[in-house]
C-alpha cells in the first residue's frame, strides 16, 4: 500500500519509520530538510514538495503542530491526490480546524479521518501508540491496519472530530489531575505528613488517579516517573499548555462550564512563562511549592 507522511518531525519521523519498516511504501516529506534527510535512512522515499509526495498514494497522514498548518497543507495537496484517497490527520488540533479538514476533503471526494495519538515519543518510537479517530466507519476500517502498524490501542471515537474531541477532553483532566495531586503533595509537606505516607494513603483511596500512581510529581514515590530523571519530559509542560488551550478553546465555541480547566490553562501558562515549557507537565509542582498562597 503507498502512503504518503507528511511532517516527520518528533513524532512523525517515528511514526513513518515505522509504516517503512513494515513493508508500507513510504513517500515522506517535511519542509526541514534534515527530517527528510533522516528519513531517507529509514526507507522512506523522499519527495521534492507535499504535492508531489501525495499524487500516487491511496492513503495521505499528516503529522504537524497545529490546525492552521493542516488547513494550509489541505488546500495544497487535495488537488493532485488521486479521487478516493484517504487523508488521516494525526496532528493535535482543534475541533472547528479538524471539521473544516473533513469538510474539505468530502467535497474534494476524499475519504477523511481525524486521528491524534497519544503515548508521546516513545510511543511513536515503540509503535504503541494510542489513536483516538473520527470519521465514517468505512474509513475506520480502511485506516485500521495502517493505524495497528503505529499503535496498539484504535478507538472509533464517533464522526467528524470526535478523535480531537476525546484527546482534549482526555488532556484537560490530567492537567487539571496533575495539579490537584501536585497540590496535595505541597500541603502535605507543609503539615510535615511525608510524602510516602501519602501515596500509600492516596493511592489506595479515594483520592487515586492517574497523575499519582503512575505518574507521581514527587522523586521516589511510587513507580519511575519523570520526577526521578529531574523532570525530564515525557510530554513537555508546553505541549500540556497547547492542549489545555485547545480544550478552554472547545469550551469557549460549545459554552461549556469548565473553570478547573480554565484555571489549568492559566497555571500551566505561568509556568510555561517562568522557564517551565521544555520540563516535563509534572514539574509543575515545583512551580506551586514555590508559589505564595493566592499567587497561583
Ligand atoms: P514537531 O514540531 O517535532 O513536528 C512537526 C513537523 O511538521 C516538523 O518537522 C515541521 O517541519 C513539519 N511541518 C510543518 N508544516 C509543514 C508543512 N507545511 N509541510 C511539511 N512539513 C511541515 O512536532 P511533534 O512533536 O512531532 O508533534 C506533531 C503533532 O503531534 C502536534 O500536533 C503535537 O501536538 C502532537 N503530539 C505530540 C506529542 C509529543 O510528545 N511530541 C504527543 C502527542 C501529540
């Protein structure tokens, strides 16, 4: 089957090696030519330009920041696709970008998925990705085997946007976790209760998620987490930013209630702001054990 990847950056480079490596016929292209480069080592071919990659694929995968590049990319790249091509985004985008996507590629008589993923690098690397879709069924079915060559777990989330919807609704309540385990932990430590004796409380009560016991904010408590490698990410506190930003964005177009995600939002925007995008989202308490009461 002939695929063309387009944006083989962090996660798609990965991601495309991967189809390569299981025999898919791999078109890539990437405006940083040292991305093409690199995937010309893994047994991708590469294109001169997104047009030229697309125009002898049966299915087309985008992997880049943000809607408006995919918006861009779509307006370039329908036209010389064959008719009936399926275009799978894989990017993290918003709900209104991703709909005008599908939109897009309907009138232009293509097949259309919305497919963010999470799992983060070593997800992609490991191909064990999970891929959250929207779109019709026939196209899930036709994605389906490309998509098992990327990730272990593919969840029809429903039609047109769904994939993004359950990604930012996802991301909104482990933000949202994060911060509440982290600020348990400081006021833990404020009241002299160790932080051990927490988790072990926590984490078999009614206070266990997620953020704690798999992922938990503090050195040596519960399994390896990023707090162990000095907030090494794992998934960037800029990444979680953009995320929960996606999601206030959501909420800001349906008039949904969600003020602990907005309140998220702001916390993670401060700490971004102070020196924190490049550590892992957990760090994020540090940035709260340094803050004054009423500061965050
Ligand atoms: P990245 O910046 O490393 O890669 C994006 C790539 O797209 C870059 O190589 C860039 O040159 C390329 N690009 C941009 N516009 C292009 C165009 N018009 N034509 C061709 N190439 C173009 O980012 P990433 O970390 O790979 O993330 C990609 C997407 O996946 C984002 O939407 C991100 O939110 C999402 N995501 C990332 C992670 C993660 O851990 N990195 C996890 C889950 C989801």
């Amino acid at each position: 089957m002939k695929i063309a990847f387009i944006g083989l950056g962090n996660m798609g480079g990965p991601m495309a090696a991967n189809l390569a490596a299981k025999d898919f016929a791999v078109t890539g292209y990437d405006i940083v030519s040292g991305n093409l480069d690199r995937a010309a080592t893994q047994g991708i071919t590469a294109a001169k330009s997104a047009e030229d990659a697309v125009k002898d694929a049966e299915i087309v995968i985008t992997m880049v920041p943000a809607g408006q590049h995919v918006l861009d990319l779509y307006r370039s790249i329908l036209t010389p696709a064959r008719g009936g091509t399926l275009f799978i985004d894989c990017s993290t985008i918003d709900v209104a970008s991703a709909r005008q996507a599908h939109a897009m590629a309907e009138a232009a008589g293509m097949q259309s998925l919305d497919a963010p993923v999470s799992g983060g690098t070593a997800g992609a690397a490991a191909a064990t990705l999970t891929f959250m879709v929207g779109g019709k069924p026939d196209a899930f079915a036709r994605a389906n085997p490309v998509l098992s060559a990327m990730g272990k777990r593919i969840v029809h989330c429903g039609d047109r946007g769904a994939g993004q919807a359950a990604k930012i609704c996802n991301n909104m309540i482990l933000g949202v976790s994060m911060i509440a385990v982290s600020e348990a932990f400081v006021l833990a430590e404020k009241l002299g209760l160790d932080a051990k004796a927490l988790y072990e409380v926590a984490s078999a009560a009614s206070g266990q998620c997620w953020s704690l016991t798999s992922y938990c904010p503090v050195p040596g408590v519960g399994p390896v987490s990023p707090a162990d490698n000095d907030y090494k990410p794992g998934f960037t506190a800029a990444l979680m930013l953009k995320d929960l930003a996606l999601a206030q964005q959501a909420a800001a177009e349906t008039g949904a209630a969600t003020p602990l995600g907005a309140h998220a939002e702001r916390l993670y925007r401060s700490f971004n702001e102070s020196g924190g995008a490049t550590q892992d989202f957990s760090a994020i308490i540090r940035h709260l054990a340094a803050a004054r009461r009423n500061e965050a």
